[in-house]
C-alpha cells in the first residue's frame, strides 16, 4: 500500500523534526487549524469508539456511498470505509440513460453510530424523501480492539416504508433505538429491536418562531436528551429533555459567528462527541463552494445547568484551538500519489453513480499496471457515462494528475481527466481513427434539474500523440479557496498534459468554475473513458497524485 508507506515515512520525517511540522503533518503539534480537512464532506456524523473517532458524511448519487472516516486525534482524518457499498435505491442508481438518472438524490444528512450491544455499525438515511434504509456492518470487534475496525462487512439490513429525513440515530443506555429527523417539526421514531421496523413515532419540538430547522443529531448525555439541530445555513440549535418523548426546551449553540475562513458561509450543521478526557468538541461545517462543505471543529464547555457553549475566539469560530488528543498514531494524508496497487481501490475514490463493475479492474500485470477503465458507455455526453471515478479535491489549492496509458483506445474513444461538477470541463485524450489528439473542453453543464444542457465544446486542441505512446500526464490545477459569500469573483482551474511527466504544458482557458450550492457536491477531480462509436476500448490509468500547490 503506497499511500500508508507514504504516511509511515510522514510520521517518521515528523518525529524527527517537529519543528517542520507543516499544516499536514499535525500529529504531535499542540494546536490544530480549522478547516481540520480541507476536502468536501458535508452532513458529518461523529463518535467515538476507544480511542478511535468515526465520521461519516453525505454522497448524493456517487458511489460507494457514505464514507466512513477515521481518526485518532479528530483532525487528521482518512476515509477507511464506505457504509453503502452499492447504492440500493433504484435503478436511476446505475446510470442507465439519460432518463435514468440520479444525480443530487441519494445521500444526504444520515446517521451513523456504533452499537455496544450487538458490535454493529449502523448507517440510516432516507432517500427521494421516501424510503429510509439502513446498512449495517456486524461483529467488527471495535471495543475489543479499542476502536479498531479490520473488516467491515456492510449487509442492507432493512428497508423502512417511511422517510425519516435529516436523521440522528441514538442508542440509549438501555440500548433502546430512537431516531430524532424531520424538518421545522421535529420528530424522534423508536425502532425495534434489530433497527429494522418502527415501533412509534411522535413529534417531540415544533420550531417556534416558524424558523426552518432540520440536521437531527441525537444524544444522552448523563441522563438527559439531546437533539442538535441546524438553521441553514447559519446556526445550531439545542433541544434538551429527560424523556427522548420530550417536553425539550432550547438554547442556540451558535448563530451566524464569523470565521474560521473568509468568504466562506457559517459554520453549522454538525454533532459533538467527546475525548477519552471526557473533553466535547463540535465538528460542523462550512458551506466553502466551490469546494463544497467542509469540516470546521471547536471545543465546548458546559454550563452547569448542562448546556453546551462553544469555545470562540473572541466573537468567533477560532482559526486555531490546541489539539484534541496527543497521539503518535496517524492516518493516511490525503496528499500523495496511488498507483492502484489494490487488492481494492482506496476509500478515498467514489464513482458517478453506481459502476458497471465489468468494465473496469485493477491490474497488478507489469505490463499494464494499474486502473483499467474499459468504455462502458456509448455516448457524446460525459453525465450519462457510467465509470467516471472521481476523487475530492483538497483545499485551498492543489493539483491532480492522471498518468494514463491510452495505447489500447478504440476509434472514437474520449477519456481524459476532469474537473467534475454540474457545469465542468475536462483535459482528454480524443482517439479518431488511428489518430489521438489531446483536447481540453468546457461548457459541459447540467440544467437546474440535472438534465444535461450542454455536452460541451472544443475549447483548445493539442498535440496528436505519438504512434505508440504509452504515457500521457493529464493535470487539473484547482483553486478552490471559498468564494461562497462576501466575494463575488469565481476561482479557476487550468488544465495540463505532459509526455514524459517532467514537462507540463497547460492547455485551453482558466476555466471558472461556479460558487452555486444547488449540486451539493462541491468540485472533484475524475477520471472518464467513454466510447462515441462502440465498446471494446480501454485505457489505464497507472497512478493519480494530488499535491497543495
Ligand atoms: C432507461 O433505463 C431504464 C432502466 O434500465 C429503463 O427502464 C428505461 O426504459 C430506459 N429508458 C430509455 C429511454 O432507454
Ligand atoms: C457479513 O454479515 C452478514 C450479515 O450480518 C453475515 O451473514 C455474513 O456471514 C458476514 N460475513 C462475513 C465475512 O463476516
Ligand atoms: C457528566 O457527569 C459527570 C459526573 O458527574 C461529569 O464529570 C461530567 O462533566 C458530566 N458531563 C456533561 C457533558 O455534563
Ligand atoms: C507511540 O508511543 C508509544 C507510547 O509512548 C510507544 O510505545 C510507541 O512505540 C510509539 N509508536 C510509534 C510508531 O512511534
Ligand atoms: C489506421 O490503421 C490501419 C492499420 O494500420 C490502416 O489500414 C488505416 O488506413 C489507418 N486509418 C487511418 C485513417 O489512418
Ligand atoms: C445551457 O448551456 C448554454 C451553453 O451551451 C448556456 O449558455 C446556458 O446558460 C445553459 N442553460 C442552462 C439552463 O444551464
């Protein structure tokens, strides 16, 4: 595994010379920065278990969904998981056709918590406002192995008839099951024994002042309930009761505080979870388009009559705050380069939608070593290509790069690598006839209802490849500092290709890319191979770097 001797080599140089310790080498520095990770994952869930904290985040129709992250000081963090694996929701899942489709419906605010009694994970979240389904991941060991997670196993345990939107899953002391969800009426539901039906469900808060509230996160905490609840997309509220059934009454955990970043919207939208040292931190996050939303962390105090209160600077979300827990143990940074060297692909790559699992693998051949994506899809249109594999971007700004091998493309093949959103652009390899020239397009764009309006247009070409060439760099340059609020400029993107991997030339326009929040998702780099005239063709993909630059 590259990416963990990666991360090994990044402890050791970090032990080594504290003093160097930059932004991304923070474990043993005594004070950590907000953003904790500068990368897009909205609608966090977090717990502890032992000494290791768990988040699990938003995916919308990307595929595996609702990763799981990990950490042992709740500011390095790496996705080690997926709590669905394959989206179950129906077939607009999979990308069929144009009509066929799913895109921003999915995953949104779900749950995930451990449960003591019966050594499960369990995910819960609705989708379509419709159904709510719950994926569990059984006898994973976690307490024995204070935390530890070394298989998961994630079975779809049930499919409820009934939408609990917005849900925060708690297991009480007695390990009875609730469910807080709803928006402006908040409701908490009881689940049976195993999660799987509901026993009842009843109103519990009904926002007072007609203000729209949603973002449930359920807790007991010495007794008392609590459910946590955002006002998009400004503040935090909490509701506290003895009984899950209510009556609670309120108090506001933060509204419209500046900072930490600028330009970037309110902090809100979070949970809380505690230390071994029985210290509280809040972990919400930040809506930072066009990167998306990212996770912001605080400590918190409490009142003796046991209200949370955020720990400011100032009048504000602090820039920096000492570091949660001192540990040696470390994650993988985000930051590095993956060859694809299996057995599976990192937690850190979701697809577009669910893959046609035929069309691609990973390959340990030395003569074609790597990801190889076969065409899965005849079409001119990048949205209704099954197979794009996409990766966050991280923050502020860095650079992606594909190093692809486009020797076994068939005639009217387009694979390349792209800034994906609904209204994107991509550097890509064109194979016509025996020829493949490298392009860069833009004005690839969704409409407002995700149909797509523009399949894109020729924005510059570059070089015909030479006959033969087995490697091609193609580089995506993003600059995704927030521009959210106060600003109204758009950040750029320049696309690069090399073909010997030293020399970089950047071809076609800065691309803007767009500071709307409608698709959710913020910016991800991909990589696509589609076909125009038949399936046969394949590229590999032979490793993807991502740097800050
Ligand atoms: C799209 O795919 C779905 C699911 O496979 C199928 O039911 C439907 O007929 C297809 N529609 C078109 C226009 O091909
Ligand atoms: C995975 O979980 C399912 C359902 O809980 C169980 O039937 C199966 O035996 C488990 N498999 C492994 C390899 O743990
Ligand atoms: C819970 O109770 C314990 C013991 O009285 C106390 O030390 C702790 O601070 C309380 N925690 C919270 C969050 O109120
Ligand atoms: C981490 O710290 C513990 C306790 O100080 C020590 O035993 C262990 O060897 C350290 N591990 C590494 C990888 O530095
Ligand atoms: C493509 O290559 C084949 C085999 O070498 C050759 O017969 C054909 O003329 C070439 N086509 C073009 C358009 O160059
Ligand atoms: C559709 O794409 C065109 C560019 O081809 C653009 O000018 C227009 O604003 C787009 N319309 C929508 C609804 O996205």
């Amino acid at each position: 595994m590259r990416l963990l001797l990666l991360a090994l080599l990044w402890n050791v140089a970090n032990a080594a010379a504290a003093a160097a310790a930059s932004r991304h080498l923070k474990t043993r520095a005594t004070t950590f920065s907000n953003p904790i990770l500068w990368e897009d994952y909205p609608d966090l869930d977090v717990f502890r278990v032992g000494d290791v904290f768990y988040y699990s985040s938003s995916t919308f129709a990307f595929s595996p969904g609702a990763p799981v992250l990990k950490s042992y000081d709740l500011v390095n963090w790496a996705p080690v998981s997926h709590s669905v694996p394959r989206l179950n929701f129906g077939t607009n899942y999979n990308l069929n056709n144009d009509s066929d489709r799913a895109y921003v419906k999915g995953i949104w605010a779900s749950s995930l918590q451990y449960r003591k009694s019966t050594d499960a994970f369990y995910w819960i979240g609705c989708v379509e406002s419709s159904k709510t389904y719950v994926w569990t991941s059984e006898s994973t060991g976690a307490v024995e192995k204070n935390g530890e997670v070394t298989h998961w196993n994630w079975t779809a345990k049930a499919t409820l008839d009934k939408c609990y939107y917005d849900c925060g899953l708690l297991f009480d002391d007695d390990d009875t099951i609730y469910v807080a969800y709803g928006n402006s009426k908040i409701m908490v539901a009881q689940l049976n024994t195993d999660g799987t039906s509901e026993v009842k469900s009843q109103q519990v808060y009904a926002s007072p002042d007609g203000a729209y509230i949603e973002g449930s996160r359920m807790y007991k905490i010495n007794g008392t309930y609590y459910i946590f609840l955002t006002k998009p997309a400004s503040a935090e509220w909490v509701i506290k009761s003895s009984s899950p059934w209510g009556p609670y009454e309120r108090q506001i955990l933060v509204d419209s505080i500046a900072g930490p970043l600028a330009n970037a919207g309110y902090s809100h939208q979070g949970g809380i979870v505690s230390t071994k040292d029985n210290e509280w931190y809040y972990v919400a996050f930040m809506d930072s388009y066009p990167g998306g939303r990212i996770p912001v962390a605080a400590p918190i105090t409490w009142t003796s009559d046991g209200w949370p209160q955020l720990v400011k600077d100032g009048s504000s979300w602090g820039k920096t705050y000492p570091m949660p827990v001192q540990t040696n143990r470390s994650v993988p940074s985000p930051i590095g380069t993956d060859e694809f060297v299996g057995p599976e692909l990192s937690h850190e790559w979701e697809w577009n939608h669910n893959p046609d699992d035929s069309k691609w693998r990973l390959s340990v051949d030395s003569s074609s070593a790597g990801l190889i994506l076969a065409t899965a899809t005849v079409t001119n249109d990048l949205f209704a290509a099954r197979n794009t594999l996409t990766h966050r971007i991280i923050g502020p700004k860095s650079e992606g790069t594909f190093r692809i091998d486009p020797s076994r493309m068939s005639d009217g093949d387009r694979a390349g690598a792209v800034l994906f959103r609904d209204i994107a652009a991509y550097i890509g390899l064109y194979k016509d006839a025996n020829a493949t020239k490298i392009v860069m397009v833009d004005n690839l764009n969704l409409d407002s209802n995700w149909a797509t309006n523009s399949t894109g247009t020729i924005a510059a070409t570059g070089p015909t490849l030479a006959a033969g060439t087995t490697d091609v760099w193609l580089r995506v340059q993003a600059d995704i500092t927030p521009a959210f609020s106060g600003i109204s400029v758009q950040r750029t993107t320049t696309f690069w290709y090399s073909t010997d991997g030293n020399t970089f030339t950047q071809l076609g326009p800065e691309f803007k890319m767009t500071n709307s929040y409608t698709f959710f998702t913020g910016y991800r780099y991909g990589a696509f191979n589609h076909a125009t005239k038949a399936l046969g063709g394949e590229v590999v993909v032979k490793s993807f770097a991502m740097q800050l630059i």
